[in-house]
C-alpha cells in the first residue's frame, strides 16, 4: 500500500523471499510477508546498512563491521544475521517456518 511498516521478528507470522529479478532487488529484496494481527502482502526489506560508503557496500556485494567504542558495532555494506554463531546474509537465510515463544 505504500505505507513503511516496522515490525519485530516475532511479529512476523510468516515470511517469503522471493527471486531477485531486477538490480533493485539485490539491494531491497521483494518478499511475502504476514505480520500476527497486522498487515499482510508484498514488501521490500533494506538489504543493505544505511551508512554504507563504498560502491561495493552500497550494491551490498561485502559486508563490513567498525568498532565505534568498546563492544559497540556497526556494519557497512549487506546486512547479515547472527544464526548459530555463523554471520549469514538475509538473502541466505533458509527460513523453513517462523516459530515464536
């Protein structure tokens, strides 16, 4: 609808990563999303860090970490997820369902 929507990962009911067809995608990737008791349908999420600098950070071909002070980080370049100790990007991620507590 148009409308930004900010939603914490246990809202999400369920989540649907669609095929990158487009150069736009690989930055904002296209999925299906249903939020519990809110909206659902088609949405892009940032795939990339919004203080990214370089070309490469901002096409989100690497990722980057800087160390602003003692223990506070912040990345460049594609986002990734903590999973198992492993540093995985959102486009790799295998989601097979969604459980919350």
């Amino acid at each position: 609808n148009g409308e930004f929507y900010l939603a914490n990962f246990n809202e999400i009911e369920s989540l649907k990563m669609e095929p990158v067809e487009s150069l736009l995608e690989s930055i904002w990737l296209r999925v299906e999303i249903t939020i519990k008791d809110g909206p659902s349908g088609t949405a892009h999420l940032p795939l990339v860090y919004i203080n990214s600098e370089s070309e490469l950070e901002k096409l989100g071909q690497v990722s980057d970490w800087v160390e602003l002070k003692d223990e506070f980080i912040i990345g460049k370049g594609m986002k990734m997820l903590f999973v198992d100790d492993e540093a995985i990007t959102i486009p790799n991620l295998k989601i097979s369902s969604l459980e919350t507590a």
